[in-house]
C-alpha cells in the first residue's frame, strides 16, 4: 500500500509533500486561532495545513516564507539554530510546548540586518553565548520563555570585579541586543542563563512586562546604548528575582527609567555585587515611585561614579543600604521614596558624592554588632541636603556626618524620632560654623557628656568614637 504522504529532502531540510493520486487525508495541523491562509507551518507529523505549505523544519519554512509573512511551529523540540534574516513573524503554540533547543555551541535565536521581525509563544532553552542574539534591525518579543543559556567553555569561570561589569565576552545571556539594534519584550520569563537576563549593548530597548529569575549575571544590563535624542532605555513592570551580581545595570552613558518594576533577592556572586540597582560611569537612571528593591545582599541602589539616579520607589531589607552613592555620584531621594529595614544605612553618600532628600521617610535601619544602624550617611567629602524628610526609629542616628562641611552640608524641616542619637557631625573641620538646623525636630534617647541641646529636643553629639574612623567605608 502506498502512504498518503511522504517526506523529501530539500536542500539538508524536509517537507512534508502529499503523493499525487494517493487516496487518505491528513490530520488538520494543530494550529493556534487567528493564523493567516498564507503562513507557513512547521510540523513534526504530516498534517493538513489547510492550504497552507507544512514543513517539517524551522530553516525551510522561513526560506520559504515571503518578506512580511508569517511561519507558525507547532508543538515539539525543535532542534535547530534558527536565523531571523527578513521581515517575518515566528509563532509558537505556546512557550511550555514549542521550543527550540539549538545543537551544541550555537545561539538559538540570531536575527541579522535591517529587519523587522516578530517572534512569541515559544521557548529557547540550552543554546550557547545568547538564546536570542539581535545583531541588527527590530525584534519584538512576546510571551516567549528563554532558559538555560550557557557561557562557552573560555567564559565559564566567573572573575567578578568590585563593580561587576558584565563584558562583551562574558557571555552567557537570556536575550542579547547589539550593534544599534532594536528590542521590545513583553511576558515571557527569562530564567536560569548563565550570563545576564536581558544584555543591551549599542542597542534600544522597551521592557514591559516579563519575569527576569535567576540569572548568573545580572537580570538586565544596559551598556552605551546607541541612543538617538531623547531615547531612554525604558523597563516596565518587570519582575527580577533572584538574579546574581545585579538587579538592572547601567554602564558608560546609558540613561534608562523603571516604572513599576520589582527587583528582590538580588545576590552576591563570588562574594562580589548583589546589588539590586547598580548605576556607574556616567549613567543615569530613573525611578518611580511604583518600583522597589527588596533583599539585596549590599546595597539596594548602588550609584558610583559620574552617574547620577533620581529614586522615588521603595528599597527594603537590603543588607548594606538602601540606596549607597560613592566616587562623586549624585543621587536624588524623592518624597515618595521609602527606605526600611535596612541592615546598616537607609541613605549614604561617600567619597565625594552628592545626596538630596526631598521628604522621603527613612525607618528602622537595624544595625549590628559591627554595623551603625544609621538613617543617613554622609561622609569623605560627601555632600548632603536633606529637607523635609522623616527618619523614624532607626537603630543609632538620625543624620551622622563625618567630615562634614557647613558649605555642602544642610538640614531643614527634618523630623527625627526613635534613635539613640539625633545628629551626629564627627571630625569636623577647625573653625567650622555651624547653625542650627531650620525647624526640625529631632527627639533622640539622652547621651553622655559630650552631647549639645542646639534646639528643642535636639541630641547633637562630636562623635560617637573614641577615636579614629569608625565608619565602614
């Protein structure tokens, strides 16, 4: 008897071809709603496409595919390296079913030129270097789950850095964009890559929606993208949890905003990083008040450099500070902005860097046996305005400053209640002028003989150490 169908070889691909004159039908193709009479369809089984041309490889249906058109993979493990090269729509039948699992050494996903080109409802799990690499053109990304990308065997051993600077060969990553090119995502989890979730370098990006879990190096890292006026990297209800290294990573000049994101559980690689937010070099970075950082293992927010952040959101439990600026960083504390528990700063500028609070509530920074428990944190040559803010039962002062200068440093309508002591200026410069702080209260638990009433309800203390500097840098 003589099959109904057959499979012929084209070119090292199959297509699935029906035998003149046989009798029989096929099974329909199981096909998502609303596919076009033209598309083509990828299938491990003969099947009917009603009309429609079924192959039984990824690469040939795309060859075949018209610019514009559209290639639909039906349920399986599709075992191939696939290569974006024209305008087309890839479309799945569902990231838990369709997925793509290139050979050994190879990227899964690698779009290329100047196209425009749609992929969702599918996964790409175990490839090598990238999952999905977008070398040129747009990419759009839409419910598609990308896991388990590995590093090649020369990249394999992390050497992490006390900045970790995700390089161009630290590879590894979820979804890779580079060389000018264009990405938007939404849905779909980016999970358990060896590199970073989401790795943007000379390219654009729009994040909506989409879980970032588990990455090895950093859920998302923004570095010089090629930005034409006014673009901004921007990130959108998100969820990051659990990546290593970092949350979301800004390099060189990246500017970029989060709206709505969650970034928890960022973790220490190595014993390096776990920074939920990490701002260097002369990036800036933008947060609204509908985001937060929780459980860090350092800082929630980390800003170094030139770089500067405006924060409005929540940073909680994180282990080192809420927010941490350092080596001549600005940061703006808004009064939306929330900063709890955290284990040894609420808000801290060092080395040189610049800190303004506008109203934002800084409570119960828990210290330690070797850790401060401070609200707020200003010292080497750290500039501070505060104004208008409430610092509320944190474990040993409201404002210390160490080194402070009257010229840079400056408190107004500041509320402090519930901490040992209520400001705190330790080594201040000979000949310093100091004035009382502008209408604020500050309620603070009676210290020993060095202690100075400078307005009611005020503690003032020089110090808090014998000698030295007693302040973790």
């Amino acid at each position: 008897m003589v099959s109904p169908y057959r499979r012929i070889a084209v070119l090292g691909t199959s297509v699935w071809l029906t035998a003149c004159g046989a009798s029989g039908s096929l099974p329909a193709c199981s096909l998502p709603e609303g596919v076009p009479a033209d598309a083509r369809v990828v299938s491990s089984l003969a099947c009917d496409g009603g009309g429609r041309g079924v192959f039984s490889a990824i690469g040939a249906a795309l060859t075949d595919a018209p610019p514009g058109g559209t290639v639909v993979v039906t349920a399986g493990t599709w075992r191939e390296a696939v290569v974006l090269d024209r305008d087309v729509s890839l479309v799945g039948s569902g990231a838990a079913t369709t997925i793509i699992s290139p050979p050994p050494s190879a990227s899964g996903v690698r779009v290329k030129g100047a196209v425009a080109v749609r992929v969702s409802n599918l996964s790409v799990e175990k490839a090598t270097a990238a999952g999905i690499r977008v070398d040129g053109g747009e990419l759009t990304l839409q419910d598609v789950d990308v896991r388990a990308t590995s590093k090649t065997a020369f990249n394999a051993s992390p050497d992490p850095l006390d900045l970790p600077r995700p390089a161009e060969l630290d590879e590894g990553h979820g979804v890779q964009v580079v060389e000018g090119a264009s990405l938007k995502i939404s849905g779909g989890r980016i999970e358990g890559n060896q590199g970073v979730g989401i790795y943007i370098s000379g390219g654009r990006a729009i994040i909506d929606p989409t879980f970032l879990v588990a990455n090895g190096s950093g859920g998302i890292a923004i570095i010089d993208p090629t930005f034409h006026e006014g673009d901004t990297v921007s990130v959108t209800g998100a969820t990051l949890d659990g990546n290593s290294l970092v949350g979301v990573a800004l390099y060189g000049e990246a500017r970029a905003t989060l709206s709505g994101v969650s970034v928890t559980g960022t973790l220490e690689r190595s014993g390096e990083g776990g920074d939920g937010l990490l701002v260097v070099d002369a990036a800036n970075l933008e947060v609204d008040s509908a985001s937060s950082v929780e459980g860090s293992a350092r800082a929630g927010v980390l800003a170094s450099g030139s770089s500067s952040v405006t924060f409005g959101g929540a940073s909680n439990g994180n282990g080192l500070a809420g927010l941490w600026a350092q080596l001549g960083a600005s940061a703006t504390v808004v009064g939306s902005a929330l900063l709890d528990a955290n284990q040894v700063y609420g808000l801290a500028a060092t080395s040189g860097s610049t800190l303004t609070v506008d109203g934002a509530t800084v409570s119960g920074t828990t210290g330690a046996a070797d850790s401060p428990g401070d609200a707020v944190l200003a010292a080497s040559g750290a500039a501070l305005t505060i104004t208008g803010a409430t610092l509320s039962g944190n474990a040993r002062a409201g404002i210390f400053a160490d080194s402070p200068s009257p010229q840079t440093f400056t408190v107004t309508d500041v509320s402090v209640t519930g901490s040992q002591h209520g400001l705190v200026l330790q080594n201040q410069p000979d000949g310093a002028a100091w004035e009382t702080p502008t209408a604020s209260s500050f309620t603070a638990q009676k210290v020993s003989g060095d202690s100075i009433l400078l307005d009611a309800g005020l503690g003032f203390r020089a110090s808090v150490c014998a000698s030295g500097d007693c302040i973790p840098r």
